[in-house]
C-alpha cells in the first residue's frame, strides 16, 4: 500500500489528499501549518511530566475522560485481551491541565483544530455525490460548537523485558473520531494494515503529519473513507530503552450529530468507551 504524500502548499492538495483517505484511510502531509518547535517543546515539556509523581494529582475521571490514564488503566483493543503499554493524559480546553503545561498545550490544540477543520473541508469538497447524500449534515458543520474534540498526549514507556507475551505498545485498533491529525512521533513504530492485511510502515519524518479516518467518518460515509487498522509495534535493541511520545488530535463531531441510522455520535463513542474498557 503507498499512502499518499501530499504538499500541503500544493494547488491540487486537497484532491490528492481526499483520494489517499479514501484508498488507504491515511494521508501524509509535508509543509504544514504546524509548527514543529512546538511539538518538540511539548514531547519534552510532558516527558517530564509524565517522569514526575505529579501525574497522580490529575488521575483521570471516569465521566468526564479526562486527566491522566495510566499504564494500569490503559486501554485494552477491541479484540484483544491485553492492555496497551502506554499511558496517556486527556486534554481537552475545559478539562484538567497542568498549569505549567497549559500554554504550549492549548496553542497546539488550537492550531491542530484550525488545520483539522480545514482538512474536513478538503474531505467535504472531494466526497462523490452519491457519498455526501448520506451525510445528515455537512462534515464542517458537524464539529461545530463540539467540546468532545481530544488531544491526548501519549508517552510509551521504555520497554523491560517483562511485558505480558502478545502485548504492544498499541494493538491494532480504528480510531472512534471523523480524523485523527498526529505529528510524527519521536521515534518510528507506527504501522497500518492494507488491504491484504499486510502491515506496513508509516512515514514518520519530523515535520511531517499523519492523518488518518476514524470510524465515525466511515459510519457517516458508508465504508467510502475507510478506517484503516493501525498499530504501534515494540521496538527491539536500543530503541526498546526509549519512551516514544506522539500527540494526536482526535477531531470530534457534537454529540448530537446522527452519523447514520444505527448511531448518533454520542451513542457511538458511548459504545466504544466501554468496549475499550475505560467507561462502565
């Protein structure tokens, strides 16, 4: 499978990157708005924070998912009896954050929902037709005054050689979202599945942005824009001793939103939070 790699400068950028998410499920743009010394101030900023006892203050709160998750808590795949070996925090611009965190947190989060959203558009504009009838409303419209978009900031720990056998840092999983933005993570690891259930390796040159469907945009669009199976392997050697930190936005519809006849958003994202084990 060859996911697309799409200038963002470029004029026919949005056409090329519509026709990659819905061969593969993913795009990768080069020469995007998101400023790469930020993301690198954030992945040392939280490294730190996740190093620290004070990630115990924010523990996470069942009803409103936000905080911090930790490896024990992690999520466990749909499919799949073994956690992740992860811990991650929740941020959302109501939610809890770190103080000392925040002002670096909420200018990334802004800028990555500002490309987000133009990226949906791109996806709007390029959808046939015979597609887009079946959106309740259009994709823009959507996300409009929604306070479930999520940015989580994740940090894989440093492997020890005592992890459960079968257990990865991310099982193969699909997104629950309509796009998920990630930055390249500081270290390589993430793969995703074609169509001939092969794994291959995503690009993750620094600067460039992986973007990905997630489930909700596959309801809405009747399996047009697929949601690709992706997952995060272990490393070996000297890379099992890094953490790997990456930062992805997961761009959420309202709840109210009806994505087809059988979910709204919010019934949708209900079901699959306890799926993942993280609502009762």
């Amino acid at each position: 499978m060859q996911v697309q790699v799409v200038d963002y400068r470029a004029p026919d950028a949005p056409e090329r990157f519509a026709r990659s998410l819905h061969e593969t499920g993913f795009g990768v743009l080069t020469h995007h708005p998101i400023q790469q010394a930020l993301v690198e101030q954030i992945y040392a900023e939280w490294l730190k924070f996740f190093d620290s006892a004070e990630k115990h203050d924010y523990a996470f709160s069942p009803e409103k998912q936000d905080g911090w998750f930790s490896t024990a808590i992690s999520e466990t795949a749909k499919g799949f009896s073994q956690k992740d070996i992860k811990e991650y925090y929740h941020l959302y611009p109501w939610g809890r954050i770190p103080p000392a965190l925040k002002a670096d947190a909420m200018q990334y989060y802004r800028e990555a929902n500002t490309l987000a959203a133009e990226l949906l558009a791109w996806v709007e504009a390029h959808t046939p037709a015979e597609i887009a009838q079946h959106y309740s409303q259009p994709l823009s419209r959507m996300i409009e005054g929604s306070d479930k978009t999520l940015l989580r900031v994740l940090r894989y720990p440093p492997l020890t050689g005592t992890e459960p056998p079968g257990a990865l840092r991310a099982a193969p999983h699909g997104d629950i979202n309509l796009l998920t933005l990630l930055p390249a993570a500081n270290e390589p690891g993430l793969q995703v599945q074609d169509k001939t259930g092969a794994w291959c390796d995503v690009p993750c040159d620094f600067g460039t942005l992986v973007i990905n469907i997630g489930d909700m945009l596959a309801e809405a669009s009747r399996g047009y824009y697929p949601s690709t199976q992706h997952r995060v392997v272990n490393p070996t050697g000297a890379a099992a001793r890094k953490s790997r930190v990456s930062l992805p936005l997961f761009l959420h519809p309202r709840d109210d939103v009806v994505l087809s006849e059988r979910y709204t958003a919010g019934s949708y994202l209900d079901e699959r939070l306890r799926e993942l084990g993280v609502k009762s």
